[in-house]
C-alpha cells in the first residue's frame, strides 16, 4: 500500500468510528446512568447497614433487594426502606 491508499484507509476508519459512536451513544449513555443509579443504591444500602445498630433501620443483603436498587436505584432504596416500614 502506498501513502495515498493509507490515508483513504485511515480516513475510512475514522468515519466508521464517528458513525459507530453516533449509533451508540444513546444506549451508552442509559448504560452509564444506569450502572452510576445501581452504585448509588447499592451505597445507600451498605450506609444503612453500617447505621443499622445506631438507628434501628436495617435491610438485608439478599437477592431481592439487590435487584430491587439494582434497576431502581436510589429510588428502589427509599421503596425499599418504605415497604420495610409499613410492614
């Protein structure tokens, strides 16, 4: 290949990577806010466990409520928290 065919090539790829870019960057984004809600809720979760013997609100570590702040995030916390309460 000589300079003319590598430049064209290089070209071409970075036209490909823009395009893939634009073509994913909205799943990407919901992806990143819904992996920062999940570390968020998963916190809030670890907070309480750490203050459960100085407030009295405790909240297991089990398959449910994992599941429940892991799509809900801080907001499966506070459903959690409230259902807890009510019960």
């Amino acid at each position: 290949m000589d300079l003319s065919q590598k430049i064209i090539a290089a070209v071409l790829a970075g036209f490909f990577i823009i395009a893939l870019l634009r073509v994913f960057s909205a799943p990407l984004r919901v992806a990143l806010r819904l992996l920062v809600n999940t570390l968020l809720g998963f916190l809030a979760l670890w907070v309480v466990q750490l203050t459960a013997g100085f407030t009295g609100i405790a909240l297991g570590m089990n398959l449910w409520n994992a599941l429940v702040v892991g799509v809900l995030g801080v907001p499966g916390f506070v459903l959690l928290l409230l259902v807890q309460w009510v019960l």
